[in-house]
C-alpha cells in the first residue's frame, strides 16, 4: 500500500454532511487575533461558503494545551450553541470544527465589540482611568478589588491576586494593544442618549426571553458579555458557562461572583431568575456607563453584604422606575422575580426617561427623589422602537 499510488497520505476528515454545522479546516482562514485568555483564544476569520461566498466569522478555539476537561467544555458550549437557535439579540453559531484538535466555534462576527467597553467609552477615558486608579488605591489599602481584577473568583476563596487578564474572558479590555490595534472595540464617538441606552435595555431583556423560552439559563449575563454588531444591534454572548433549565453547580471553578444571586452563591442554584438578578446588575452598568459593581466591598465581604439586604445604590442619572425595576430583580425570592417576559412588556411600554443624560451634572440624590416621573416623558411610545 505504500509503494501503490493507488494510496496517499492524507489525514481523513468527515464530510459536512454529517452534522449541517460541520465545516472542513480548509474553508476556515484565520485572521488576526481579537482575544485571548488562559484556555481559549479569538480570531477575525473568513469562512468559505459552498457557493462561493466568503464571510466574516469570529472563531474561537482552545489552546493547544487545551486539557481533556476543557474539550468537553468547549463542545458543551458548541452543543449549547447549536440549541439556542436563532435570534436576533443573540450571538449565532455560523458552523464548527470539532472532528480534531483544535477544536473551532465560528461565530456570528461582532466587529464593535461588547457594551461594557462601549460604555466606558462613552463616558469617556480620563475619568475611567481615575476611577481605576482610585479603585486600585482602595485596594491596595483595604484589600479590595480593582477593576482590573479579573470579574471571575473562586466562592471558596476571598479576594483574588491580581492578574492581568480574566482566564475565561476571550474578548480583551479595550486598552490592550491588541484589541486598538485589530479595531475589535466600540466607537467612542457614538452618541450615547437616553432613547439608546433604553433600547439597549430593551434589546438584551429581548435576547434573555429567547433563552428563557428555550429553557437556557445563561448564568454569566453582564455587560462585557454583550456584543454589538455591525449595525448597532446588540447579541447576548458567551455561552460558556451555560446550562439548560435550572442547574446545580457542583464543579470547582471561577464564577462572576458581583453578578450572582444569593442562591447561585450559597446553594450553587442557578435559573433563570439568577439571571433575572444578572440582568439588573447589567441595568446598573448601563445607568453608571460601566460602573464596577460593589467596588466598596471586598469579594469576602459581599455575600454578607447581599443577605444582610444590601443592594446595589440607584445610580443617579437612574430613573425611580428603572430602580424599582431592578430591586424588584434583586428580591431575595427567586419566584417573586420577574420574567424575562414581564421585564420585556415593562420596557415596551416605559412612558418615562430611562436615563437622564442630557443633564450636565447629575441631579442631587435626595432633591431627584422628589421630581416627578411626568418630569421625563418620552416623545412618544414608539420612542423605544427607533
């Protein structure tokens, strides 16, 4: 056989029509880098189409000391893909490569980047970098954690070491070189008024209805898990620690402890109204433009902190609506939280200013406790659909 010509070396790679998301190697071509951590990374790519089309893709891959356990992760999160389907405020899975090493995901491609840098961007670099550097100070003398800290920690340990990239984020912060440098972050130049920032809301309440319909529960819902595309539509992301209906956590592991309800940090339960509790916290990030949640309190001190009744403050520029909304997310109760749907309903039908920002400094917290909600009317109820 080795000497017949009859027979060639070639390493044998199942056809595309054994699973309609399986794609060959060879119509994947790897682009720059957008992304990075400990166990994965994401490229810009393009990937042939049988008919001779070429997209633009984001593929994510393992490294290649990827070990045996976060394989099976990984093809978790691809299977999970695969069920969450289509919508439009989600992100989508394009295609796979899963038959050999290195496992690929290729995903819908969101070239301007996620929420969170979006925000900061928003509210603009100097004041970020001297919130993150008063942050640090705070944590150098009393322990806590900075913004710089990874958002994932271990619930049995207290306050993590300082690191320069979060092991399970792929998508790096905006100030890394390497993210300016391949273009993968928001515009800063995008004027962000109180109708957007409503409909952002708006858009990924709509998202987390989808999974809730599909029985998904997400369980890592913030604002640097949300992805915007190339139009400005918004897609929740990052499936990586997702589950389908409600889920017990039994695996040692970081998790986003300033994003998790109680029960998600005592009992390990997670619903969907641990990610009910999520979302309000990414409410709050959209109200402070991406805002460090509970950044006075330390890692150990914030679970005590949460069943002490502590919540996070009503930003300023919040209205008092929004605000009743998200306690309302925040109850103790995970049955007495509202649904995805409900929150949705409550935000088609707002009739009052989501957020003030046209203001130039932020009102007083007491003296706008007193302002009326007919102070912020909306142009009109379809306002939320522009």
């Amino acid at each position: 056989m080795e000497e017949s010509p009859l027979y060639v070396h070639k390493e044998f790679e199942p056809g595309d029509d054994t699973d309609e998301w399986e794609v060959s190697r060879s119509r994947v071509h790897l682009g720059a880098l957008i992304g990075s951590g400990a166990f994965g990374r994401v490229h810009v790519a393009h990937l042939d189409m049988p008919g001779g089309e070429t997209i633009t893709v984001a593929a994510k891959m393992l490294t290649d000391n990827a070990t045996g356990e976060e394989m099976q992760d990984f093809l978790r999160e691809i299977a999970m893909l695969k069920h969450v389907g289509e919508h439009k405020h989600v992100i989508r899975l394009v295609a796979c490569c899963t038959r050999r090493a290195p496992l690929i995901a290729l995903l819908e491609h969101a070239p301007r980047g996620d929420l969170l840098t979006l925000l900061r961007s928003a509210r603009g670099r100097r004041n970020i970098d001297q919130q993150k550097n008063s942050i640090k100070s705070d944590c150098n003398i009393n322990g806590r954690p900075s913004e710089a800290d990874t958002e994932y920690t271990n619930l049995s340990d207290s306050d993590p070491p300082l690191e320069e990239n979060a092991d399970t984020k792929l998508y790096i912060d905006s100030d890394q070189e390497v993210m300016s440098k391949h273009h993968y972050v928001a515009e800063p130049a995008l004027h962000l008024d109180s109708s957007t920032m409503r409909d952002y809301a708006l858009q990924v309440a709509l998202g987390m209805q989808h999974l809730e319909a599909r029985g998904i529960t997400h369980r890592d819902l913030a604002a640097r898990n949300i992805l915007m595309d190339g139009a400005g539509v918004l897609k929740v992301a990052d499936f990586g620690l997702s589950r389908s209906g409600i889920y017990v956590h039994t695996r040692s592991r970081p998790v986003p402890l300033r994003w998790l309800a109680p029960e998600a940090i005592f009992t390990s339960q997670y619903s969907s109204a641990t990610d009910v509790w999520a979302f309000a916290v990414l409410l709050w990030e959209i109200a402070t433009f991406g805002g460090f949640p509970y950044a006075e309190l330390s890692n150990q001190e914030l679970p005590t902190y949460l069943t002490t009744g502590g919540r996070l403050p009503k930003p300023a520029r919040a209205s008092q609506r929004l605000y009743e909304l998200m306690t309302e997310c925040w109850s103790d109760d995970p049955n007495i939280r509202p649904t995805f749907t409900q929150i949705v309903d409550r935000l088609t039908v707002q009739n009052q200013l989501y957020v003030d920002l046209d203001c130039v400094f932020p009102p007083v917290e007491e003296n706008f406790a007193e302002l009326s909600e007919m102070d912020f009317p909306l142009d009109s109820a379809n306002d939320l659909h522009r």
